[in-house]
C-alpha cells in the first residue's frame, strides 16, 4: 500500500515538472522565436510622453503610404481629442495604425472593427487593418480620460481608391461616387 502511494506521488511530481518545463518552454519560444512581447517594448519603442509632439512620426501624423505598400495613419491622442480627427484611407489596403499619447491613458477604438488599442503615455501602439468596405468609421476613446472623454471621437472616411488617388493629386472627385461619402 505504501508503495502504491509513492508511486502516485512520484507520478504526479514527475507531472507537475513536465508541465512546468513545456510552460517555461513556451513562454521563451512566444517571446523570443515568435517576437510577442508587452506593448512599447524592443521594437515597438519607447519615447518621453513630453517630446511625443515633437518626435516623428508624431510630429506631423496623419495618413501616409509606408515601406510594406500599404499606408500608415498616425495618430496622436491627447486630451481631448485625436490628432488628426479625421483621415481618409482607401478601401483594401493594408493600413498600419500607429498611435500614442503625450498626456493620459485613451483609448483607440474604430466602430465595426478589431481595432481596439490602448494609448498609453509615450508607449507606441500599432495595429494593422484593411477596410473591406468603403463608408465613414468612428474612431472612439474608449478609456475614460478626464472630463471631455465623451467628446473625444473621430472619423475614418474609407473611400475606392480612384477616389483616393483623386484626393491625392487635387482633381475634383467623381460626381457619380455614392451620396454621404464626398468630403464636406
Ligand atoms: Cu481620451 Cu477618453
């Protein structure tokens, strides 16, 4: 009987080890064969919330095409508002979202999507996204932020890329695009 009970032991021991070492071993192979670390650290990159206004890309965000062939839209949130509050992109392309925040904790949040991120002070987030349809998207704080925190929205006009080809060079937009969807 004694034996018996050792045997349990030794067993669930030897279990408790294999179990541990195979959670170790995942750990380390998420963080460093796969790159998955916290937000703002190694690459992601780290800046002084106060210098976020005069760092790039900060310093002028906004929509601008990227190395991989896609476009990055940068954004600052800050009390209590994005900068800037509304973007145009166009419809299929990869958009790399990049934001962060010279003040408090926001949030950036696009309606209909699984952009979902946290801003936090001086920590760079990034999430990438392709519009499939064309129409106007609200970019929401969703971390409460002060007083004004129910004021700070945006917009993300996703038009057809003729349109947004349209927009880059200056020529006036097709009268035939749909109703709701033309610059104010
Ligand atoms: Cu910014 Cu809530």
């Amino acid at each position: 009987m004694a034996s018996r009970v050792h045997q349990a032991e030794k067993a669930f021991l030897i279990l408790g080890a294999v179990i541990l070492v195979a959670f170790l071993f995942a750990l380390f192979f998420a963080s460093l064969a796969m790159g998955i670390n916290l937000p703002g650290k190694v690459e992601r990159g780290i800046i002084d919330p106060s210098a976020v206004r005069t760092t790039a890309p900060f310093d002028e965000p906004g929509v601008r095409p990227n190395d991989e062939g896609g476009y990055d839209a940068v954004h600052r949130g800050e009390m209590w508002r994005f900068v800037p509050a509304e973007i145009v992109v166009p419809v299929g392309e990869e958009i790399t979202f990049i934001a962060t925040s010279p003040d408090v904790i926001h949030g950036f949040h696009v309606a209909d999507t699984r952009i979902n991120m946290m801003l936090i002070p001086g920590q760079i987030a990034r999430n990438t996204y392709t519009f499939r349809e064309p129409g106007r998207y609200q970019m929401i704080c969703h971390e409460y932020c002060g007083p004004a925190h129910h004021t700070m929205f945006g917009e993300i006009m996703v038009v057809t890329a003729d349109e947004f080809a349209a927009r880059e060079t200056g020529e006036p937009v097709d009268a035939a695009a749909p109703a709701g969807e033309e610059a104010p």
